[in-house]
C-alpha cells in the first residue's frame, strides 16, 4: 500500500510578527501538514521563524528546507535544534543540506568548500548533532531530511535519511548566486533509482519529497508558464508542462499529476513555495477526499 500524501509549504518571506502568524494560521487552514523555512541570506531566520509558527499554529509540523550546513557549526546547530524542537513542542523536522550559492558564503564571510568538502561537512554535521544532542539529554530524536542529487549525497542520505528531498533542479554550471535549471522525468527518475540503489538495504524506506516550483490552477497553462519559459528559453512548452517540479492546467489534471508523481518516482510528501500556496490548496483537498 503507498505511503500517505503529505503536503508543506515553503515560506520564503520575512514579515512583521502579526503578519507572519496570520501567514501560518493560513497554512493551517488550508491544511498543509508541515510549514517550512529556507535557509538563504535575505529569507527568514529559521529557528525564529519556526518558533513564531509553532505558537501561532496547532497541527503542522515545522521544519528547515534546508537548512545551509556550510552555515553552521554542528555545536551551536545542536543548541539551536534542541531549544527549537522543545519550544515547538516536539513538531521540528530538520532538514539539511551541503549549501550552492557561494555568493551567499562570500557575503557571510564564510568558506565555500569544493562539492566534496561541502558533503563531508554535512556528514560531520549529521554525526555530530547525534552525539550532542544525545549528551545533552535530548531524548526524542528529530526527524531528519537530507537533500540533494548528488551520489554521495544520496549515499549519505540512504544511511542516515527520514526523509530523502529531491529539488529537480541542478546548478547552472559556473553559477555563483544559486541560479537552478529545472530536471526533467527522465533526470529525476534516475536520482531516485540511484537513490533507491543505495538504499536497498534500509529496514525502513525513507519517506522521498520533492520541491515544486510553480502551480498554476488554469485553463490556460501556457500563459502561467511564460515567465518560466523566459527564463529557461530551450525550454518547449510541451517540455515545461512535463517537469516533475511544475503543476500547471485544469484542477482534475494537476491532481491526476500528483498521483502520478507518487505511482512513477514514490513521491509522497510534496512542498510547493510560498507563492503557490494558495494555488495548491484546491488540489490537496482533492486528493483527500479520494483518499478519504
């Protein structure tokens, strides 16, 4: 039997507090299971972020996606994560990842390591956190989500994952300020086999999301996906409509989509970015009342 759908919601922008817990309480409403904060220059402060959420909210669970490894010393994120997780009453779900906007190190003052330095960073982190939250007493253990494509990545994340996110994106070659070009279905289908491959000895699977970029509940898909196509000029529309990461056309399609996603890659737990929450909403309460 597949795992049960579950939805988040990326909140990128920083608000005054009145505003931010008006935000939340409407993620609620709409019913999303997890509210979500990135982990960027000029974005929320995540774990302040995810405080103010959890005493404006009753239901959802919170977490970082992801939060910037390259950011942190394990130390002090273990602190962080402790005091997060009590405060929140137990609802972190904590998601990492190795950090790609050198840009954003560069501005921080701080080292942007090779790929290989930035995932043996991250796989300290992950090693680190256990212990000393462990040491300190901190006896439930936070879920913890991993993301990224790489294998090593994936190796990493099939050792130590609860859930494993997938972007489908990749880093533009050369880029230093994080800008992404979108995978297509064959691009992602091989990350996750890869994945899978690795993960093959697991007793238990690991819960697999991924990011969505843009939703666009219409009769008229090639009108919300212009400034897409602008971006992304080798792009055809036929080919942009087929992204993994893009949900645009009449609400019975996107729903068919998303069930999709689940039968072909096992995608189960799905975040869409801020701006397309209210978007997404009509189409998670579709797939609820048919699994109802």
């Amino acid at each position: 039997m597949p795992r049960p759908f579950r939805f988040g919601v990326n909140l990128l922008t920083p608000a005054p507090a009145a505003e931010w817990r008006d935000r939340c309480r409407r993620a609620e409403e709409l019913g999303y299971d997890v509210i979500l904060v990135p982990d960027h220059l000029g974005m929320v402060a995540p774990f302040p972020a995810l405080v103010a959420a959890a005493g404006a909210t009753e239901r959802p669970r919170l977490g970082t996606l992801v939060l910037n490894a390259g950011f942190w010393n394990p130390a002090l994120l273990a602190r962080e994560v402790a005091t997060t997780d009590a405060l929140t009453g137990g609802r972190l779900e904590l998601g990492l990842g190795t950090g790609y906007v050198r840009a954003e190190h560069d501005a921080a003052g701080l080292p942007f390591g090779s790929a290989r330095e930035r995932v043996d960073h991250l796989r300290l982190t992950v090693g680190e956190l256990d212990r000393l939250l462990a040491a300190a007493g901190h006896g439930r253990r936070v879920p913890l989500l991993l993301g990224g494509n790489g294998d090593r990545m994936l190796r990493l994340a099939a050792e130590r994952a609860d859930v494993v996110g997938f972007t489908g994106a990749r880093l533009v070659p050369g880029s230093t300020t994080g800008k992404l070009e979108p995978v297509g279905a064959e691009g992602v289908a091989e990350r996750v086999a890869r994945y899978r491959e690795l993960a093959a000895g697991r007793a238990q699977p690991a819960e697999l999301n991924l990011l969505i970029q843009l939703v666009a509940v219409t009769d008229d898909p090639e009108t919300a996906l212009g400034p897409l196509l602008e971006r992304q000029p080798r792009l055809t529309l036929d080919q942009a409509l087929d992204l993994p990461v893009v949900l645009a056309g009449p609400l019975d399609d996107l729903v068919a989509r998303v069930r999709a996603l689940r039968a072909r890659f096992g995608f189960t737990y799905l975040t869409v970015l801020e701006p397309c929450m209210e978007a997404f909403a009509p189409v998670m309460e579709r797939l609820r009342e048919e699994s109802a």
